[in-house]
C-alpha cells in the first residue's frame, strides 16, 4: 500500500472526498513531525507510540576504508507498537512470516502476473486499491471497457429478476470485450498513479469505488464491480458511469444494453454500448491542478429510461459535494422561466433597463442611491433565493468555491450563476455597503452577510439586506461547459472539440497581440477608447473593419485574443453577427453560422485556440431561432476560451467590460493565475463600478488554463520558468 491507496482507503472508510482525505493525512502526518521535532511522544491508545530517542556522540569506522571517525550525537524518531496492534498481526499470521527470500520471489511472480489471470480475479469492496497489469499491444491507447456478468449466463447480458454486475476498468481494448469511442490520452500520471473515483448511476441509485489509473500508458485499472439487480420487467438498461479527478470530470460513458427472462439466458448474447458523454480530461499539472469542488450535470438523465429511443428527464445533478446527486427543479421552474426571459430575452430586459443617471455622464453606478439598480439586484435575489430554496428542500449543501458545470443541452439553460444564498430579500431590503467595499478590494466574502446554510429559517426569510456575494456569478469560479456529443459530431466530427490544457500545452501563449472588431451600435467614442487601450497594449493591433478584413487580418497574423463587440441581428429566422459601419454591404457585415466555419484558425495538438471576447446580446445563451448559440459555435472551432453575455446589453456598457477583461488578461504577472479567477474578478470589479452586466458575463472553456505573463522567457507552454 503505497501513500495514494491509504489515502483512498481513508476516504472510503471515512466517507470523505480524496481530497479531503489527503489534506487529513498530510495534517496528520506534519502534526506528529512537529510534535516529535519539539521533543513530544505522540501516543496513539491502542496503535502504538512515536517517540524520538538521543544517541551519543560515538567513535565508529568508515565501511568503506575502514578509518576511525567520529559520529556526532544524534536524535532518531522510533515507533513503538501497541499489545493490540502486535495482536492484531499475530491474529492474521497463517504459519510463520515469509523470509526475505520468498518475498522477492513473491514480488517477482506479481510482477509477471498474466493479463488473463489478473483480469479473471473478481474484486472486492473492501480491497486495498492496486494497480493491475494489462496487455501490451502497440499503438493503442486506454479506453473504458466493460463487461456484464450474471450466474448462469453469457457474457454481457443482463438477466431480469437476477443480481447482475457491471465490471469496467480504464485499459486496453480487449476482443470479446465493449469499450468506449473515446480513448484516454497520454497525460502526465505521477509514478504512483491517478486516482479516480468512480461512480455508477442507475435509476436513482449511486455506487462509488476509488482506482488507481497507472503512469504506464498500456497498464490497466483494477476493476470496478457495480452490483445491479434487474427487475422482471426491466428489458432496457441505461446506466452513468462517471471517473472523476480530484471533483472534476475526468471520463463520463453511458453504458446501454438489453435484459432477458432468465430462460433465454443460456443461449442469448446482447453486446453492450458505451457511449462517451463527456471527455474533458483537462489535467495539466497533475500535483498542481486545483480541485474542483463539485461537478454539476444539467441535462438529460437516462439512467431511468426504459428504451433506446426514449427521451430522459432533464435533470440537474451534483457529484462530488455532500449533497444527494440527484436533484428536480420543477418547482423551480418559475424563477428559472423568469430569469430566461425577463432578464435574459425582452427588450427591455433588467440589464438593459439600468438608469444612467449618474455623477459621470455615461457611467452607470451601484453606490446604493439608484432604486432602480436597487430593485433590479432585489428582483435578482428574490429569484435567485428561489432556486437555492428549491435545492435546499432536496438536502443540497454547499457544493464549494470551485464548481464544474456541464450542460449538455444547451437549449435548455439552468442559470446556476443567479442561484442566491443571503437570503430572501424584504421589500425594502437595501444593498449591502460592505459587500460591495468588498468587490473592490478582492476580499473573498462579504465581512458582514452570513450564506443561508449558516442562518436559522427566520433568518433566511425576510433579509434587510442585499448582498453582492449572495450570488454564485459573484462568489464562485464557475467552468461553464455546454456540450452535445451528438451536435457537436454532426458539427465537427468530434465530442467537445474546444481545446483543453494538456501535458503539452500547459498554459495559454503569452498575449502579444489582439484582433477587435465593433458593431455601429457600440458609441463611437467607445469604440475609439477601446482601439487606443489596444494600441497601447500591443505593437500592433488588428482592427478590422468588416468580416472580410478580419477573416484576412485572422489569417495572417493568428492573433492570441480576439475582441468582438458585435450587434446580435436576428433576421429571416437566422441569427447574425453585425460589425462595421451601416454603409457596409451586408456580405462583409453580417456573418451567419454557416460562415463561421473558416473564422478560426484551428489550433494544432500543441497550439491551443485564442481566447475569444464575444460580447453583444445573448451571445452565450440561446436565442429566438433555436441553433447552438453564438459562443458555442466559436467553442467549436477549437477556441480556448469564449466569453458572452447570457442577457441583451447595452452596446456602451460592452466596451468598458471589454477593457477590463483584456486589461486583467495582459496584465497577468503570477505565473499560476488560472483563467476563472481572473473572470471571477472581473465580474467582482465590474459589477462594483455600477455595470451589472458583469452578472451576465460567462465564458466557456476550461477554469484552470494558465495565463503567461507578458514578460516569461518561455517556450510558450512553460511558466514555471517565468521571471517576475
């Protein structure tokens, strides 16, 4: 047992994550150090006793020249064991110990243990995690096999009225055996490994194991045994298994297949499907990841359909937090129905209804004086606190600061980023002065508002206050994922085809030149102040003054940042992208989504996209006309980053917020700072100098991308080599 499986082991026994497992381990372990460095025993009642002995100084001899030297006095931990753990041993002894020998010999023989052999051993529950060894065919790489097993039955056939299992592992293909569409890529694995905890979802039910993925790319998983009773009139199985690392997704695959009456059992034989749901395998760092907290699936859920055709239930569920995985918001649907039209979808949406009266002509302002903004944030709350309530009924707990959210269908949108937990908010509630001190100041928290986990019912119900921090767009990094394996293959030929951090591209390249474009509705004044901001920023910067410019502009100069401020035009049941002038002719100003095609220059395997800064209306939800959305679509195109908008906005508010956003992205001096702090950041600052669309603002792509500062001395993948 090395120290990721008492780990593991912990976290199972314990019912604690992986990560919080390890972080108690590692406590554990600096206390007893600290301890026996201060010259204390620590006494363990039962275990045994650590304890730090003195040795004199000492006369002794060199072995290998046999001089006379002095050995210096020292101090030395020792352990010493507890009656009831020596017991303990001598309980589990079969004979004597083995001798030296045959333990080499008995390490020697594990080491050359069969495939065959290895994947025949049924595995237990209680085991300690172990990595198996697997077949070596060349030119291969893992994917998620499995394989069904039922007393009395073929291979891969589910047997209504019996206990069935679901076995898989991470490994080579094998004949005989199902595995997935997608293959594992070749990743940077600590020698000892990658643990992933594994969970299986089927009709409400959630089963959960702990492997090891080991560092040899053609080494196998131990396996994974789901115990899964059929009932009698089941004739359809579908059931999630989901792999994660440290909270995020690693791997998630649909497993699909036919039951039969056990008369049939003998003779019948059903392969089984496993479909790739989601591949966002985005480990950089292994060891220098941060964990994510809790992923979130909005979508549909077919571990409860009873057919291959049949349409599952969209549903919202949460791996990874304390919380029941599973969650309905149906009686949410109100706030959720609101939040996509009102703020999101009418003309003269929340956002766009801000008042302008302000000390600066142009420049909104949230100092608490505006009832207008006031009773747009209060509205906010109101719904927002309606969705926190919704989940709190069904036990949810806090999934944490750092949260991945999947939606695989896109055209039904769940506004996680407006869930709000201060509170609901009395009538004449007024925003919290201190909360907003705090936005400007970077603090983590409001100083004053407690979440509503930490109040009493009384409490919760009827705040005299609204706080900035109460909303999840505020308070939390959200990785905002949309994807659709089928819409994007039909689109791209591949399952989510933006790019992703890899062991090969760890961070973004160094921003050293941006491309900008704006529509007519965008002031002229703002726009002049946005393309002098870049003429500062960069050498020099692209400024394209119609779709046919940028397309030339794009290709020859693959610009790392490309800030568009477009007008979204609905027009003929199609969505465009307006940018220019009104004089332009309409085949250079708008652009439609066929013509997206060639916008992008597609990154190769060790060239991530640009990131892209989208901001016109509702260019990151999904509009009137149905189609993927318009950030999405950029997504597709194998893009690193999108940024857009979720409500329509004011073409003079974009701009500032676009400053902003490139200021933060080229200013970057910490060679660590990940892409969803900085956005969370921005949002914070934003939202703090009176613009409110900042709440709107969302981006997709993966959080943990690493920004390059504008003064590293690297190859472009390598900040640890930067020079502050």
């Amino acid at each position: 047992m090395n120290k990721n499986d008492l780990i593991a082991a912990i976290a199972r026994q314990s019912g604690l994550s992986f990560t919080d497992a390890r972080r108690a381990l590692k406590a554990i372990l600096e206390e007893i150090t600290a301890a026996l460095a201060r010259g204390d025993s620590v006494n363990l009642l039962g275990f045994g006793s650590f304890d730090v002995k003195t040795r004199a100084a000492r006369m002794g001899r060199n072995p290998r020249s046999g001089q006379t030297i002095r050995i210096a006095a020292r101090r030395a931990p020792v352990f010493k064991a507890a009656k009831a753990l020596k017991d303990a041993q001598n309980a589990q002894c079969v004979g004597p110990p083995p001798s030296k020998a045959r333990r080499k010999a008995a390490a020697k023989k594990t080491r050359r243990r069969t495939p065959a052999k290895r994947a025949s051993r049924s595995m237990r529950p209680d085991e300690p995690l172990e990595m198996a060894a697997g077949p070596e065919p060349e030119n291969e790489a893992r994917r998620v096999n499995a394989e069904i097993r039922c007393e009395g039955a073929n291979r891969n056939t589910f047997v209504c009225g019996k206990d069935n299992t679901i076995r898989c592992w991470i490994g080579l293909p094998q004949q005989g055996v199902s595995s997935s569409d997608s293959t594992i890529p070749s990743l940077d694995i600590p020698d000892d490994g990658l643990p992933l905890k594994v969970q299986m979802r089927w009709r409400g039910e959630s089963q959960s194991r702990w492997i090891i993925l080991p560092a040899d790319r053609t080494a196998r998983t131990r396996d994974c045994d789901f115990a899964i009773h059929i009932p009698e009139n089941e004739r359809y199985i579908s059931a999630e298994i989901v792999f994660r690392y440290e909270g995020s997704v690693f791997e998630c695959v649909r497993l699909e297949a036919f039951a039969i009456t056990a008369d049939q059992a003998e003779e019948a034989h059903h392969d089984i499907r496993i479909t790739s749901v989601l591949d966002a395998r985005q480990v950089i760092e292994i060891e220098d990841r941060q964990p994510v907290d809790a992923t979130i699936f909005w979508g549909e859920d077919r571990s409860e359909v009873s057919g291959p055709d049949a349409k599952g239930p969209t549903a919202l569920r949460i791996f990874g937090s304390g919380s029941p995985e599973k969650f309905n918001l149906n009686e949410a649907n109100k706030a959720i129905d609101w939040l996509n039209t009102e703020l999101f979808i009418t003309e003269k949406s929340l956002v766009r209804k801000q008042a302008n009266a302000a000390v600066t002509p142009g420049e909104p302002r949230i100092d608490g004086t505006d009832e207008e903004v006031v009773r747009i944030l209060r509205t906010l709350a109101e719904h927002g606190t309606e969705l926190y309530n919704q989940l709190m009924l069904q036990g949810f707990e806090d999934p944490g600061q750092r949260i991945q959210l999947i939606n695989t269908e896109p055209e039904e949108y769940v506004p996680i980023e407006f869930v709000y937990d201060r509170g609901f908010p009395k009538k004449s509630a007024t925003l919290c002065q201190a909360g907003l001190t705090a936005l400007s100041s970077d603090a983590q928290d409001c100083p004053e508002c407690k979440p509503a986990a930490d109040m009493t019912l009384e409490e919760r119900d009827g705040t005299e206050k609204i706080c900035p921090f109460g909303f999840w767009s505020l308070s939390k990094i959200i990785e905002r994922r949309d994807l659709d394996a089928q819409g994007d293959a039909a689109t791209t030929g591949t399952a989510g085809s933006q790019s992703h951090p890899n062991s090969e591209r760890r961070a973004l390249p160094v921003i050293d030149n941006a491309l900008f474009a704006s529509s007519f509705k965008v002031p002229e004044a703002e726009r002049d102040k946005t393309a002098t901001e870049l003429a500062g920023l960069f050498t020099a910067p692209g400024i394209a003054l119609d779709w046919s410019e940028w397309k030339k502009l794009l290709k020859d100069n693959k610009p790392p940042l490309l800030v568009v401020l477009p007008h979204h035009h609905i027009e003929s049941n199609q969505d465009f992208l307006e940018i220019g002038a009104q004089t332009v002719p309409e085949e250079d100003r708008l652009l439609n989504r066929g013509r997206m095609t060639d916008l992008i220059v597609n990154p190769t395997a060790i060239d991530p996209g640009p990131i892209v800064i989208l901001l016109g209306c509702r260019t990151a939800a999904e509009t009137e006309t149905g189609y993927v959305h318009l950030a999405r679509r950029f997504q597709q195109l194998s893009t690193a980053i999108v940024m857009g908008t979720l409500a329509k906005i004011l073409g003079r508010h974009a701009a500032p917020v676009a400053r902003e956003l490139v200021s933060e992205l080229v200013s970057v001096t910490d060679a660590n700072a990940d892409f969803g702090t900085i956005m969370l950041r921005v949002r914070r600052r934003m939202l703090a100098r009176g613009y409110l669309m900042a709440m709107c603002l969302v981006a997709l792509g993966d959080a943990e991308w690493r920004l390059t500062p504008r003064n590293a001395t690297t190859d472009n993948q390598e900040p640890s080599d930067v020079q502050h």
